[in-house]
C-alpha cells in the first residue's frame, strides 16, 4: 500500500486506513476518514507540508502525518 506522502502533485487516491492514534483529532474531523478522496494539491519546499483536498477541504498536513495515512491510488 501507499501513502498520502507518496503522492505527486495532482495526484488522487481513496484513503484505506491509518492508526487512529497516530493522526490528530482535527484531522479526522475535517473528514480524513477511510474511504474518502483525497489529492496532493500543492508540495511546500522540501515537500514539508503537503497541501491536500479531502473531499472538498483544504488542508495542510505534515509529512510525518502523511506518511501515516495509507490510500489506494486512483487515476
């Protein structure tokens, strides 16, 4: 599997499964939820945060976070 960190800018994927332990409450929240959309919008230099679209929510998140994030990559 892959993850969020994985990602090239405009890419897309469908989130599959992460640690709940592991992504901020705030995040969840704002609906990084297994089995909604997400794509790499835009990459900050030296790719620290990733801005992302989860499913109509703009938000930036850091690399370590992505990297936590598994999703399955869609065309």
């Amino acid at each position: 599997m892959q993850t969020i960190a994985t990602l090239e800018k405009g890419e897309k994927g469908i989130i599959q499964d992460f640690e709940i332990d592991t992504i901020p409450l705030k995040l969840i929240e704002m609906g990084c939820l297994p089995g909604n959309s997400i794509e790499l919008v835009q990459l900050a230099p030296f790719h620290d945060p990733l801005y992302l679209n989860i499913n109509g929510s703009y938000v930036a998140i850091r690399k370590e976070t992505a990297e936590q994030i598994l999703i399955e990559k869609i065309n």
